[in-house]
C-alpha cells in the first residue's frame, strides 16, 4: 500500500472489533457510572476550567470502569451462559474467548488505575477501591454466596463519585460521601428490580438474591426503603454543593417520582410497574448527576 | 382495567413530544415560577412537577399505564394545584374557602375511585375539574384584557383550556362514558398536553418580563 492511501479494509475491520468487544464493557452501565464521576468533579469544580483534567478523570474512570465490567463479564461467562438474557453476551456466545477478555479486563483496568493513580494519589486509590470491590470482592467473593453482596456492588458504584469529588477538592468531604450514599442506595432499586423481573434466571444460575431468599414481596418493600434513603442522601448532596432553588425543586419532584413509584410498587404490584421503577430510577440518577452538575 | 378497549400503542413522535413536555415542565418547575409567593410557586410546581412524572411515565410504559385507576386522581392534581396557585397569587382574599375547596375536592375525587356509584364519581370530577378549569381559562384572560398582567399571560387561560379538554377526555373515558373514542384522545394527547406545556410556558414567562 503506498503512503497516504488508507486501507479500504480499515474501516470494516474497525467495526467488527467495536462489534466483538463493545459489548463486553455494558457501555450503558459504564456510561452512567462515568457521568456520576463526572458530576462528582464537577460539583466541586463548576465551571470546569481545566480542561485537561477532566478529560484525564474521563479517560482513566473510562478505562476502570470497563476493564472492572471486561473482568466480570470473564468471570461470570458460566452463569451469563445459564441465563437466558445473557447468553447472547460475546463470551457464552465463543464470539470473544475467555483468555481475550482476561487479557483486554487487566489491560484496560491497569492503563485506568495507573493513569488515575498518576492523575492524583487519592482519586487514583478510590478508583482502585472501586474496582476492587467490585471484582474481588461482590463478583469472585459473595456474588455466588449471598444476597447480601449487592451492599458491596452498591459500595463500588458510589466509588466513581466519589472520586471525581475528591479528585476536585484534593480530599474526602462529608458531601463525597453523601453522594456515594446516594449512588449506594439507587442501587438496590435499579439492581433489585432487574433481579425479581428476571427471577427465574437467576434462580436458574444459582445466582441468590434477596427475591429468591425473602420472597419478592419483602424485596419491593427493601426497594421502597432503599429509593427513600436514596432521595434522603440526594438531598442532603444537594444541599452541601448549594444547588440553587430551582434546580432544587426540579430535584424534589424527580425525588417525588421516585418515591412515589417504589411505594407505589410496594403496596399494589405489578411487573409493568416493577419495570416502570427500574427505567425510572435510571432517569432519576441520570437527572440527579446532570443537576449537581450545573 | 376499567376500559376494555385496547391501548394504542405508544410511537417514537409521541415519545418526542412528551419528552419535550417534560423538559419544559422541568424548565417551569426550576425556573418559571420564580418570585411568586411561597404558595403559588408551592401550587405551580406540583402541577407541573406532576406533568413532568406523567409525561415520563407514559414515555417508559407506554400509554397501557393511563388503564390504573390512579390516572383520575393524579389528573386532577394538576387544574386543582394550578387553580390554587392562581388563586393565591391574584385573589388572595379567596385562598382560604378556595384551598378548602382543592382539598375537599381532592379527598371526594380519591375516596370515590374506591367506593361509591358511577354518578357520584362523575359529579365529583365535574365539580372538581370544572371549578378549577374555569377558573385556569378565566382568570389569566381576565387579568390580561382588563391590563393588570401582560396580555401574554392570557396564554395561561388557553394552557388551561387545553389542560381542561385532555383532563376531561380521560376522566370521562376512565369513567367508561368516553367522549372520544381511546385511540383518537391516545392519538391527540402528546401533542395536547405539548402545546398546552408551552402556553404555559409563554403566560407564565409574562409575568417574569
């Protein structure tokens, strides 16, 4: 091929990788993980005027967050290959082979912890935290043991937030916190109603979960609880970053929503509603990041 | 399911359109309705914090959730809380006896979706849905055409009417008397309940100018 003329090959070649390994890193989760760093920086540093580093905060939690979901989707090949909304994932598929995704997960997770660990010893460690809850600890550890082990997956999805905080101030405050709180009480409610509208599944897989230990009823009411401490925590967020009136009120309302579905879902279920709570609870953090972030 | 027809389903214009009255719901909500008076702006932000859970709720599940019997109830949240907010802002003297009135209305409206025949539910809405339509169309238009607010704030008057029209459409269909048949008001409501969100939107901007 002469120089300056581009391999018409290329561009295939490109989208068929995008097409394996793309949906080994859930880019719909990793996104809303990556915007609650962001909004976490940014709501200690708005208006943002170095640039560098939040493009820097951007690459390294991009880079985490998906090596840490690469590592587990490694892990879990076995149960996603058992459950039925999973079993078309690149890895049970043999679409991607298992030694492919080791490497690319520990590649991608390292290049993300070390940049973060570069950009700021503290916001690098928390990244590290994160990651590691999430791999060793919910996924290699409890996830196959117990219920319980989303309190520790909901630990590692406040980690993000929380460094973007503290990558901002340069320290942990109350408010960092606080956020991570509130991510680690969204959690159960995103989670929890995943796990009773897909309950066979993860019955199928061995995967326990509070649905198949304390029955669906008592899990409504768990998320119910959890969306309240959820909007308990915003709140309190809201008002230690001195969110305006107004953007408080927008706040108050998405909070009301929330709330008003998860109790609602509690006293007369359904699994239209069920299903309403989950895509609702993913806008409400959504909305939440966008407006601690302004 | 009270109505036995089958929902229409929801398209991609409708999801549009009620996405884009939830913004500007959030946008009144946020910053409309600033320096009003504590009640008003209270009144005003249910009302359109309640169209902007609506509006999003009805993108996620489709129009199938306007079948739960809550649909009454929660669309008359929104003529009583606005009527109260107008009320509290013009006629002050009115608040009283008028907030009475919206609780009272409120409770008959939810008591009679759990007990009582279909007349009494039907008088309840019309009393409820009526008083406070009127006085949404009314008052901005009055206070518009006898100069006390800017001739904008008439716009106010028109969102009302609109709010009045797609309330009543679903009160009377959820009673099983429906005006319209299910799929035309499930046709024409996105696009009512958007243009009704920026009469609002331009009545209410008036009064901040």
């Amino acid at each position: 091929m002469k120089s300056g003329q581009t391999n018409p090959q290329f561009p295939l070649k490109l989208a068929s990788i995008r097409q394996k390994y793309w949906p080994l890193i859930k880019s719909l989760q990793t996104g809303l993980l990556l915007i609650t760093g962001l909004a976490g920086y940014m709501s200690s540093r708005c208006p943002v005027s170095h640039i560098p580093t939040l493009l820097s905060l951007t690459g390294s939690l991009f880079l985490a967050i998906s090596g840490s979901t690469v590592l587990n989707m490694w892990f879990d090949r076995d149960i996603d290959a058992i459950m039925e909304r999973s079993k078309k994932r690149p890895l049970p598929t043999g679409l991607v082979q298992p030694g492919e995704a080791l490497t690319l997960g520990l590649a991608i997770s390292v290049l993300g912890v070390g940049w973060a660990l570069i950009l700021d010893p503290i916001y690098g460690t928390i990244v590290f935290a994160g990651l590691f809850f999430d791999m060793i600890v919910y996924t290699v550890w409890l996830k196959r043991r117990t219920a319980w082990s989303i309190v520790w997956g909901g630990i590692s999805g406040g980690m993000p937030i929380l460094a973007g905080r503290a990558l901002g101030l340069g320290h942990i405050d109350w408010i960092g916190i606080a956020l991570a709180a509130s991510v680690l009480f969204w959690i159960p409610t995103h989670i929890m109603t995943f796990n009773i509208r897909y309950l066979d599944d993860y019955n199928r897989a061995r995967v326990p979960t509070f649905a198949s230990l304390y029955g669906v009823d008592t899990t409504r009411k768990i998320i119910a609880a959890s969306s309240v401490l959820a909007t308990i925590f915003m709140g309190l967020s809201s008002y230690g970053v001195g969110l305006t009136i107004g953007y408080t009120r927008i706040l108050a309302v998405l909070s009301g929503g929330l709330l008003i579905l998860a109790l609602y879902s509690a006293i007369k279920p359904s699994e239209k509603l069920n299903f309403g709570l989950f895509k609702f609870a993913s806008i409400y953090m959504l909305s939440s990041m966008l407006l601690i972030s302004a | 399911m009270e109505n036995s027809e089958m929902a229409k389903k929801i398209t991609l214009l409708d999801r549009v359109l009620l996405l884009v009255t939830g913004v500007l719901a959030a946008y009144q909500v946020g910053f409309g309705i600033r320096s009003l008076g504590f009640i008003p702006e209270i009144s005003y932000a249910v009302a359109f914090g309640v169209l902007l859970i609506a509006g999003l709720l009805i993108i996620i599940l489709g129009f199938e959730i306007l079948d739960s019997p809550m649909v009454v109830v929660v669309a008359t949240i929104i003529p009583l809380s606005m009527s109260l907010g107008l009320v509290a802002q013009f006629y002050q003297s009115w608040l009283g006896p008028f907030a009475v009135f919206v609780a009272l209305s409120f409770l008959v409206i939810l008591i009679t979706r759990f007990v009582g025949g279909k007349g009494i539910k039907v008088i309840a809405i019309i009393i409820g849905h009526g008083i406070s339509g009127m006085i949404i169309f009314l008052v901005p238009l009055l206070l518009s055409f006898s100069g006390k607010t800017p001739g904008l704030f008439s716009f106010v008057g028109v969102g009302g009417a609109l709010i009045g029209i797609g309330g009543s459409l679903l009160s009377f269909l959820k009673m099983g008397k429906p005006i319209l048949s299910k799929n035309t008001i499930l046709t024409i409501l996105p696009g009512l309940l958007m243009i009704m969100m920026i009469c609002f939107l331009v009545g209410f901007s008036a009064l901040a100018n």
